[in-house]
C-alpha cells in the first residue's frame, strides 16, 4: 500500500449525535432489521467475520447492540458478545438488552486495556469517527487483545459513496470519511496480515422517504447542517430528482484483518 493522504478532518460526530438519534436509531433503511438489505448484511458479516460458536467477539463502536445480537444468533455464540460504545445514550440501550456484555467505552480506551482474549472485533461504520493520528495505538492494542488466528473485520464506506446527496452533504463525507488504506496500512504497521473485499447490494427507496431520513440526520454526515442549511440540502434534491423510488447501490469496503 503507499502513502496516502489523510483529508482533513472535521469532527461533526459526536456523542451528542449518536445520543440525540439513539431512541429512533434502527427505524431507517440501513439499519431496519427487518429488511432484505439488513439480512444481506448480516450474511457478509458472518462470512468475513468466519463465526464459530465458540467464539468470543467484541463489536466495538457497536450503538445499541442489535447487529451484535443478531450476529450472536445466526453463529450460535455460547458466549455474550462484548459490546463497546461510547454513546452514552446507545450503551444504555445495549445494557437493557439481554446476551450482551456492555463496555461504554472508546475504541481506544478499550484497546489499551487488559483483558481476556478476543476471537473476532467486529468494527462496522465506526472507523470514519477514529482520530487518524492515533490509528497505530489503537491497532496494536487491538492485535495484542486477539488471540493468535483471531479476526478484526472493519466495515466502511468509500469516500465518494453512490448514494444521492446534495452537494455540499457530499463535501462533509469526504473530509469525514478516509480512504479504506489509511486503516489497512496502520493494521499492516501493527502486524496483521490482511485482505480487502468490496460488497454492493442494490438499493431502492422512495425519493421522499430518502428526504425525510436525511431530515431526520440519520447519519452524521447530516449533523454538519443547521436547520436552514439542511433545508437548502433536501429542497436541492428534491429538485434534482423525480417523486418515486431512488435506486443505488450501497458500497461497503470490508477489511479483513487477521493477527498471525
Ligand atoms: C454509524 S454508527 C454504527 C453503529 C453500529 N456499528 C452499526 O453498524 O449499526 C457509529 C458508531 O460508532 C460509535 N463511535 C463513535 N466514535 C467512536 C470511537 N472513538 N470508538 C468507538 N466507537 C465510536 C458511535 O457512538 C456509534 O455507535
């Protein structure tokens, strides 16, 4: 991998986001575990993340834990999956959920503590929120807490995403969201031997359920905005597309990183 370039970063996430949204968090099309896309998602998790059920697994910035249950039922963990999530507000919900062991901690903080070996970290849609300068600390404590043979899966998007945004919604993501090799060079510096996959599964949802989602900030990107300036966003895509479903792929670039 070469060097790469780390776009400036501005931290429009925030706890305060991911506490604001935490009650309404799984209602919308990327997160409904009911939908097709949901079950698709599941399935390329459990097939990067190679699940047996003796595994122990921490799912690290992992909200409120549903995925995390439901990765747990699908590969029928005997153990709880290990939560981590610093949102006040999503690691209460996770603590009321049974067969989940909650830490409200940040990936770092949890990455240079002791404790019991890992099998699998599961880190998905989290790593756009790390602080790049401290990818290295945080990537060799997370090799030092996998057992031997242990996976560390990294889910992300790319940093020019197929989904319809207004413009200057686009701008925000592309500061925010490094490129996949940031992450996969500090992982290669901390000794994990790795592959990279990239997943599309067609979308299609209603233009103005699309604009109400983005109304409602379902992703962080949208917290960048004030009320005015969210507005100008939406009315710019209403513009720009006809009333009736919006079709687009969903692009995920999945790491696999394993500890030798
Ligand atoms: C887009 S959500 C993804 C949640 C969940 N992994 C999923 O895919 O449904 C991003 C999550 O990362 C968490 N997060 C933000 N900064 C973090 C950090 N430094 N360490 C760990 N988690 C973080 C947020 O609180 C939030 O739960």
């Amino acid at each position: 991998m070469g060097v790469w370039e780390v776009p400036p970063q501005e931290n429009t996430v925030s706890d305060a986001h991911y506490d604001e949204i935490a009650e309404r968090y799984e209602d919308v099309l990327f997160y409904d575990p009911d939908s097709p896309y949901h079950r698709w998602l599941v399935g390329r998790a459990l097939a990067h993340l190679a699940l047996s059920p003796s595994h122990r697994l921490a799912d690290i910035g992992g909200g409120a834990g549903a995925f995390a249950l439901e990765l747990a039922a699908a590969a029928e963990l005997r153990e709880p999956v290990l939560v981590v999530e610093p949102s006040a507000g999503l690691s209460e919900r996770a603590i009321e959920r049974e067969g989940l062991v909650v830490e409200a901690l940040d990936a770092e903080a949890f990455a240079r503590q002791e404790g019991p070996r890992l099998d699998r970290i599961l880190m998905k849609e989290v790593v756009h929120h790390l602080d790049p300068e401290r990818l290295d600390v945080l990537y060799q404590g997370l090799y030092a807490r996998l057992a031997p043979g242990g996976r560390l899966v990294t889910i992300t998007r790319p940093l020019d995403p197929p989904y319809p945004l207004f413009a200057a919604a686009r701008e925000v993501w592309r500061r925010n969201q490094p490129p996949a090799e940031l992450f996969a060079d500090a992982m290669g510096r901390a000794g994990f031997g790795l592959e990279r996959h990239d997943e599309r599964y067609p979308l299609e949802v209603e233009r103005d359920t699309w604009l109400a989602m983005i109304g409602r900030r379902f992703w962080s990107t949208f917290s960048a905005f004030d009320d005015e300036a969210l507005a100008a966003g939406i009315a710019e895509l209403r513009a720009a597309h006809a009333a009736g479903p919006l079709r687009f792929d969903d692009h995920l670039i999945v790491l696999v990183a394993e500890r030798l």
